[in-house]
C-alpha cells in the first residue's frame, strides 16, 4: 500500500504559525509606540507645569522688585524723636522711612554677623518701625565698596543683608515683610578712591513701606 503525503496541511499550519507570529510582533510594536507616545505626553506635560511655575515664579519677583524701584535714597533727611542716636540717618516720603546705618555701626570689620554694639542702632529702628510702619513692608539694602573684588563684595554684601533681616526677624518682623537686596559696589554713595568715600558706600539702608492695619477676621 502507497504512503499518503499531507503536504498541504503541513503548509497550512506553517502559515498558521506565520500569521500568528507576525499578529504577536504587530502587538508588541504597538503598545511599545503607544507607551512611548504616552511617555512623551506625560514628559511634556512635566515641563509645561514646570516652565508655569518657573513663569509665575520671575513675574512674582518681578513684580515685587517693580515695587521698589521708585524709592529714591537722595529724598530730604529728617529727625524721628525714637531715634535720637545720631549714628543712623533717616530720611523720609509720605510713602516709606530710609534708615541708614554705617557698617562700622552694625559689623565687625569685614564680617558678617551684626555685633552686639548694633544693638542699639537697631532697637531703634525697630521701635520706629513698629510706631511708623507697624504692617508695612521692608526691604534691606547692603552697600560694599570697590575694594576686594566684585564677587567678594557681592558675597559681603549678601551675607550682611541676610543677617540683618534674621535679626529683625528674631525681634518680632514677620519674615514674610522682610525682603533683602545685596548691591555691594553698584550704588556707591561716595567716591571710593578715598577713605572717607570708602567709609560711607559700606552701609545699610532699611526701607520701610507705609501699610494698612490688618482687618480682624
């Protein structure tokens, strides 16, 4: 009796195995795409939120900086009787107080931590500011000289201010009154190719805003 051979089964369960493998690696490219399309969206997405904040962050600061750029340092000088040490100079608007203060009064020399013979100087500031600006805000202004480099001035400078509103802060101001700005050499007041020039760009310079009372809830 002749051998039967079933050639054509053989080569349809070929085919079989051959649609169903090509249906399998058709599965696999399409969840690997849909997955790295959904990676990409969440990605962007991540960054939209994230240059959102970056944005409102600068208009923030932006906004809070515009709020201080018509002060004008060179307004008249005046005498408030809660400060009678002559060592810190006020001068004053209808608008805000200046109060100045050589950093011979508040620093050692070339430090950077407020010594304890400022303490006067500064009690009275904050007396005055309690009495004049009770809720308005403040915003501290350091000066350095020429001398020693800029980015040795701007550190000086930035470090001063940061210690003079933690001492604000530790004596009762509400952090979130106190901004700082650290200038160093930018605004000189004097010439400093001069000692004397030299003495009076090194300061502080305390802005207070006038504010409205808080209304009681």
């Amino acid at each position: 009796m002749a051998t039967v051979i079933d050639q054509p089964s053989r080569k349809t369960s070929y085919l079989a195995w051959l649609l169903l493998a090509a249906g399998v690696v058709a599965l696999i490219v399409f969840f690997s795409n849909k997955s790295e399309t959904t990676a990409k969206a969440g990605s962007a997405q991540v960054n939209a939120s994230a240059n959102t904040g970056d944005n409102n962050a600068a208009t923030t600061e932006n906004n809070v900086i515009a709020g201080w750029d018509g002060i004008d340092f060179n307004t008249s000088a005046v005498q408030y009787d809660e400060v009678p040490n002559a060592d810190v100079s006020i001068r004053s608007t209808p608008d805000y107080s200046i109060y100045g203060m050589n950093e011979a009064f508040l620093f050692a020399e070339g430090g950077v931590l407020v010594s304890p013979e400022a303490e006067k100087n500064l009690t009275q500031v904050l007396h005055s500011i309690d009495k004049r600006h009770q809720y308005g805000a403040l915003r501290v202004y350091v000066y350095t000289g020429s001398q020693d480099g800029a980015a040795h001035n701007q550190e000086l400078a930035a470090q001063r201010a940061a210690a003079v509103k933690a001492w604000l802060v530790k004596h009762g101001i509400a952090a979130e009154r106190v901004s700082v700005n650290a200038i160093q050499e930018a605004k000189p007041s004097a010439t400093s190719s001069v000692d004397q020039g030299m003495q009076q760009d090194r300061r502080v310079e305390i802005v207070v805003r006038n504010g409205r009372q808080k209304k009681s809830s």
